[in-house]
C-alpha cells in the first residue's frame, strides 16, 4: 500500500466524508459525517459510558447535509450562538 501524501492527507481533513443513512423507520434518509478526533476526546472527557449518555451528542455532530455542513446545534451551542 502506498504512503499518502501531505496534501492527500489534508484534502481529506478538510473534506470530510459524508454518506446517507436509510431512515426506514421515518420513510427517509439523513446525510452523516464522521466524528472529529476532539469530539471523540470531548465525548470520552464528559464521561459518556453508554449510548444514551453518548447518542444524542453523536446524532447533533454528525447528522449534516449533502455537503457536509451540521444541521443542528447542540443545547449548549445554542445558548452561545
């Protein structure tokens, strides 16, 4: 396998990858992002231990649109923002 280059690397930071989930349950699809390493380190800070502790965080940071963009804010963010 071949190593990745400098810009390769950062073309894929800077573009993450987004893809459609089926919804079956709600007759429709949203658009997802991966998680960033510091939402990860944020979700592993808070403590969050179960999915419940963690899904509704997960499901604010990573539902987005076709481009990537959130879609929703968080109830701190909201406050702020």
């Amino acid at each position: 396998m071949a190593s990745l280059s400098r810009d390769q690397i950062l073309a894929l930071a800077s573009a993450p990858a987004v893809q459609p989930v089926d919804i079956p349950e709600l007759g429709g699809q949203v658009w997802i992002r991966p998680l960033t390493v510091a939402q990860v380190m944020e979700l592993s800070r808070a403590g969050a231990t179960t999915d419940a502790e963690a899904l509704p965080r997960m499901i604010v940071w990573m539902v987005c649109d076709e481009a990537g963009a959130r879609r929703e804010k968080g109830a701190h963010e909201q406050a702020t923002h």
